[in-house]
C-alpha cells in the first residue's frame, strides 16, 4: 500500500510540476535541512528516508508536568503516521532533537539556533514570549513550528500553526460564561468586579487582555496583576484586598495551585477562572476547587468520546489519563495535513511547506475540534468549559462544549489581544 501511495504521489507531482520523483519512490528534497535520504535513527518502513522535527520544550521547569506529557504524546502521534507508511516516503523523527529549554527564554533561543540547521520543521516550540524572540529567524529562513502555547499573536504568524480557541478567546468566553450563567444558579452568585493573575510576558497578558475586554462589555470593574514565575503564593494578598468577585488565572499548575489554595484558607469566597494551561489533575484534590474552580479548554478532556481521542489513548497507551497528552497529539495534526499537502504537489522544501500551512483551511482532527476549527486560516473562538469533578479521569467534568460569548463573537482580531486592549 506504501508504495502504491508512493507512486500516485509521484505520478501527481509529475503531472503539475513536473517535477518528477526520486528512483527510490521517495520525493524529492533538493538541499532541505533536516531531510535525509537515509533512514531514520529507528526506521519504521524499509527503505524510507529520514524527516526531523523539532522539539523546544519544557522537560524540567514549571510546565514539564504539562509538557513532558504532552510531548510524549507528541511523539505516539508521529509513531502513529509512521506505522502508516510515513509521508512522501520519509519516516518522521521527532525524538532526536528533543531539548529541554527548562521555560527560558535565552535557552530555547540558543538550542533554537543549536538545532535550526538539522529539522525541517519544529513539532513543538513551548511558550509564547520562547517562541516570539526566534520568530524573526524563523520567518527569514521560512521554518514552521506546532506551537505549545494559544497566544493571539499566532493569528498574525504565518510561521507558526496554532491548533483551537486562543488565551484571549478563552478569557473572554470565561468571563461571559460567568457573566450568562452564575447569575441564573438557585443561590444568584452576584459579579461586579473581575482581576487577572497572570504571568509576565504574552502568555499572561493576552488572557489578561481577554479578560479585560469581556470585563468592559459586561459592566464589571477590572484590575490585573502580573506575576513571576513562583510567585502564585505572594499574590494573594495583594489580589484580596480588592475582594473581586472573579479571579481569572493564567499560570502554570503550581502556582496557579498555591494562589487557589492560599485564597481559600484566607476565607475567599468567590469563584477561579482558570486558563487551560492552569491545570492538572491533581488540583482537583485542593481546597475549594469543586466549588469554586471554573476550567477553560481548547478542547475535550483525555477520556472524551471522538476518534481522534480514542486513537490518542491507543497510541499513549497504558498511562495515568492527563489533559495534556490531548494538546501534544492534537496540535500535531495541522502539521500532519501541511506535510501531506507539500509532498502531494511537488518537492520537500520550507518553502513549500511554509505555503501549505499558510493555505489549511480543512485541518481533520478526527473530531477532537469541531470542523470549522479546521480553517487554520481564521482563528478558532470557541471554549471548552469544565467544573472541577474528583470522579472525572483528569479531574474535570465539561459544562459546555466550545462555548462561544458574545465578546468573543464580535471581537475584531486586527493585532494581538495583548497589544490592543486597553
């Protein structure tokens, strides 16, 4: 069947660019980095070449209970395709240029520039601000990368392939979630004042603008507070001297999980609103969570029913179920499709895949996101919301499938939320 496939792919580049295939049935990569005519370190198919990707992650820092998994997970969707005869006659290799950045800016730039010249492309690049300081390099010598991370700015970046609803849609849809819904309980839970805790840099600041903006069109008072990484615990008092009735926030779990915990034994009784790269299955166990705990989600929990999660946990395997294998194997797929779409017309080069991805506007997630999400050209709006559930696989039951406000609806994305919010 590979080379059947192998053929027709060559037969279509030969009839529109004539460009023909190489005597090994592979297509051809004239001069492309990362893409060799031998076999990969651990060869699937007999006879396939080699295409490396990318991976500058966080394997130690404060996101590697997230993205040590999610990169696992990562790794069990490329296994995936290899199994299937590969792409274009190459297996792909995305474990040998693995490198832990630890979350640091100067790291990630340095192993970017360490490893740029050996991958076609990255699988995964982790942090908004990581990603942004190498993004000129990458525009210039025309690389793409699968994001870890859902700023508003990948809207505007053609280089970089962002996969569900964005930090600044979610707060939006977090903040109309409870806006629509809190009041409508038996006991009214009453909403006049929202903060943002948040981290420094791009990440933090676009939900924070997120927030701000659906605080605005509701009527609510706002404020926001940035914080350093590890400094979830010494925000506390600072953040209830103004009693808000919201808390929205964007950190990692530890943090975000000494901030919670610290608010409740302080006798805070208002409500969280947690971005989706806030949790992790183990805060469902802290104090006031159940009650007081509001999710966001760019999509279904690990054990939800789709095609595409159920060939995720076949590939993973036998694992304690995590929300974060879903972000490594789903922000995989519209890679997937440009890799597909650049080998069916023609040569492996950058420069045609940078095209492809530019050109995706029926992304298959197997039904993981919904098919509208699939126009990679137009960013995603909508919002998985979920209540803390201790019965639930990873901690977390939904409560709304890709919850759309109306914020987020008549929103106009000219430019960051970060840069455009005011």
């Amino acid at each position: 069947m590979r080379a059947r496939t192998a053929a027709v792919t060559c037969l279509i580049s030969a009839l529109v660019l004539l460009t023909g295939c190489a005597d090994d049935g592979r297509v051809p990569a004239p001069g492309t980095p990362g893409v060799t005519a031998a076999p990969c370190p651990k060869p699937v198919n007999e006879g396939n070449g080699c295409i490396y990707l990318g991976t500058l992650t966080d394997l130690t820092g404060p996101f590697s209970p997230l993205t040590t998994l999610a990169t696992k997970a990562q790794e069990a969707f490329w296994q995936r395709v290899n199994t299937q005869g590969g792409i274009g006659g190459y297996d792909i290799d995305v474990t040998t240029y693995v490198r832990d950045t630890g979350y640091n800016v100067a790291a990630h730039e340095r192993m970017f520039t360490e490893t740029k010249d050996s991958v076609l492309a990255y699988a995964q690049m982790l942090g908004s601000q990581h990603t942004l300081r190498v993004l000129p390099t990458m525009e210039n010598e025309q690389i793409v990368t699968t994001p870890m991370s859902w700023t508003s700015q990948w809207a505007f970046s053609a280089n970089v392939i962002e996969s569900g609803g964005n930090y600044c849609f979610e707060a939006m849809n977090l903040v109309d979630y409870a806006a629509e819904y809190f009041p409508l309980e038996d006991k009214p839970f009453k909403i006049k004042s929202v903060v943002s805790v948040h981290y420094e840099g791009e990440y933090g600041a676009d939900a924070a603008a997120g927030a701000r903006l659906a605080a605005k069109r509701n009527g609510f008072e706002f404020s926001d507070l940035s914080v350093k990484t590890g400094g979830g615990e010494t925000a506390v008092q600072r953040v209830l001297k103004g009693k808000p009735n919201l808390i929205q926030l964007s950190m990692a779990p530890a943090d975000a999980s000494a901030f919670i915990t610290g608010a409740v034994q302080a006798g805070y009784k208002g409500r969280f609103l947690g971005s989706t790269t806030n949790w992790h299955h183990a805060m469902a166990a802290l104090p006031g969570a159940q009650e007081q705990y509001w999710q966001g989600g760019a999509w279904w929990p690990f054990a939800a029913d789709s095609p595409g999660h159920a060939a995720m946990r076949r590939a993973v395997g036998d694992v304690t179920p995590d929300d974060a294998y879903v972000s490594g194997w789903t922000f995989s797929y519209p890679l997937l499709e440009a890799l597909r779409d650049t080998v069916a017309s023609g040569p492996l080069t950058r420069q045609r895949l940078l095209q492809a991805v530019r050109d995706l506007r029926s992304v298959d997630y197997e039904g993981i996101l919904p098919v509208e999400a699939g126009d990679a050209t137009r960013p995603y709006r909508g919002t998985v919301v979920s209540r803390v559930d201790p019965g639930q696989y990873t901690g977390v039951r939904v409560v709304s499938d890709f919850y759309v406000g109306e914020t987020a609806k008549e929103h106009v994305l000219t430019s960051a939320c970060y840069h455009a919010a005011g």
